[in-house]
C-alpha cells in the first residue's frame, strides 16, 4: 500500500506519542533506585545512603519521619531519594514538612510511602508485598471562622504538626483548644485567638443612672494611641429612652484636636475632629469625648447599649494614614 503525505504525518504523530507516553511512565516511577528484595536481607542504596536490613526494616525506619521536597532531590530524614520536582525551590521549616505515615505496595508491587498531607511517593518495584500495620488519625486545624487551616494524617500516639497561624485584626493567636499531642482518635482543633492590646482602641464607658436623673456623662477613652490626627465617629443609642444633650472635647484631643458634632444630637449622630499637625508629644491616652444625657422620667429599667461606630478611612493617623481602632461599646444601666 502506498502511502501519502497525510498518512506518514499522522504516523509519525503517533509514534512521537507513545515515545512520550513512555518516557512519562519511566520518569514517573523512577524516583530511586536499589529498592530490590533479597529473601532476608540488602543493603538497601537511596543516592549515597545506604541501610543495612530488610527492605520491611528500611520501611519502618521512615514511619514518622519528616519529608523535605524541593526542586533537587526528595529527602526523608537524612536520606535522600532521587529527584523529585515541585514548581520552585524554598527551604522548609519542620511545622512546613510532612511526615511518612504508612508504607504498602501496590498493584504493580511497587513501594508508595503515603505522607501524612494525604500525598503519596512512589519509591520503586519490589519483589514482594509490603503494608504497615500502625492505626492512623485525622486531625484538622480550623481558624476562629471554621475555616481549614491544615488536615494532615497522623499515627496513633505521635504528635500532630500545627500550622502556622498569620492572625487576625485586632486580636493575636493564644493556642488550640485541644492538645496536639499522642493522638488517640480523629481529632479537631480550633484556634484560640485573645485581643490585642497593642493595638489602638477606643472604649465607651459603662455607667448607671436613675430616670429622671440630668448630666449623665458617659466617658470615651482611647488607648495605645499612636497618633490620630482626624477621626469621624457615629453614635448609636436608643434615643425613646435616653437624650443626648451634650458632646464635649476630651482632655486627650483638647487644644489639639478640633471637634464637630451633628446640628442635632440624635441616633446617628455623628462627631468629627480634626488636626492640622502633630507632634509626638501631643500624643496621649485618655478621654477623647464626653457623652451627656438626661434620662427621662419615663424610661424603663434596663441596659441601654451607647454604641460607636467608624469605616475605613474614617480615623487617620500624623501622616493621614487610616487607622482601624477597635471600638468596644458601652452601656447606661437605669435602675429603679
């Protein structure tokens, strides 16, 4: 049979692609070499290590062993095996790696180590079968919002690995709420976060009154200052049972900051201060704003919340950077 152009060039497309297809395989299973069974024992070679014993012994040495990948070499403890690529090169931290959890032989009798990150390596052929017999646990990190920070497989009795934890606004890692540590059963554990106080914050004071009472003064205070130079505040209250009569300038802005407040003083209402410069020693802690109400004669017993609110971009700091404070509300407590 004769063949044309069109059919010699789709020949040679399918030659070209089993080459590859086969070159794929290989690459892909070749990840060291040594890994042949003798009846007792070998001298078992990965790259310049060697280890004296059964393959099975080899096997279990690497149970709960730390896994280092890289763009080099592949490297469980200090032995290295083969090649084994990612997308980039890094130096790992021990809280970054991942630990080899089982070992078993597949369906093709090669040797696969599975990783307590769920991943698996496949080391090489052997001539028997292989599977270790330790119990293993699931354990998830999850952050303050339920979200999954790590899930990692580990053996029964070792210890978990935690992730790192960035944070969050305004408030600063503590611990987990359970120990990662011996795990005896699938385990999850929360991120415990406690407030910062290194950041800057602003507090409406809690205060008791009477109905019928007049000059209630409900203190503002902010803390960690670190320089405010503008700031617009929005006050929210129950204005049926309590009237907002006065807001004067705090002692810690006074005669440096100017304050504006609303035509009318009502729910919603809202204050702006503003600078024109500042120096360091302007800056202080302290009372930034004095609330005044009167209660009137008919308001209920109860906590009425005295709350603030402010957006991003609303508090700027010396060099009109924004600040994002964290604002803690108040209450007015009346009382027979």
């Amino acid at each position: 049979m004769k063949l044309n152009k069109k059919m010699i060039a789709a020949l040679c497309v399918c030659i070209v692609l089993l080459l590859l297809g086969e070159a794929y395989i290989v690459h892909r299973n070749h990840f060291a070499s040594g890994v042949t069974g003798k009846k007792d024992s070998v001298a078992y070679t990965v790259s310049k290590n060697k280890f004296d014993g059964t393959v099975d012994e080899w096997c279990k040495s690497l149970l709960d062993d730390y896994v280092v990948i890289d763009q080099k070499k592949c490297r469980i403890g200090d032995q290295t095996i083969s090649k084994y690529f990612l997308k980039k090169e890094r130096n790992y931290t021990k809280k970054e790696m991942v630990k080899v959890i089982r070992y078993f032989t597949n369906d093709n009798t090669e040797l696969v180590l599975q990783l307590s990150d769920g991943n698996y390596l496949t080391i090489g052929k052997l001539d028997k079968k292989l599977k270790s017999k330790q119990r293993m646990h699931t354990v998830t990190f999850v952050d303050y919002d339920n979200r999954v920070l790590k899930k990692e497989i580990v053996l029964e009795g070792k210890n978990a690995n935690p992730p790192t934890v960035k944070g969050r606004k305004h408030y600063r890692f503590d611990k987990w709420d359970h120990s990662y540590e011996k795990i005896q059963s699938d385990l999850e554990l929360k991120a415990v976060y406690k407030e910062d106080d290194t950041a800057i914050s602003i507090t409406v004071k809690s205060v008791q009154a009477k109905p019928g009472q007049t000059k209630v003064k409900v203190p503002v205070k902010v803390s960690n200052n670190t320089g405010i130079l503008g700031m617009t505040l929005s006050l929210y209250y129950d204005d049926t049972q309590l009237k907002l009569t006065d807001i004067k300038n705090g002692k810690a802005f006074k005669d440096i900051l100017t304050l504006t407040k609303s035509g009318r003083l009502k729910n919603g209402c809202k204050c702006v201060w503003d600078g024109q410069e500042l120096e360091d020693y302007q800056i202080q802690d302290g009372e930034i704003a004095e609330l005044v109400f009167d209660i009137p004669k008919t308001t209920d017993p109860g906590v009425y919340q005295i709350k603030i609110k402010c957006k991003e971009g609303d508090v700027v700091d010396k060099n009109l950077l924004p600040i994002l404070p964290l604002i803690t509300d108040g209450t007015v407590t009346i009382a027979d």
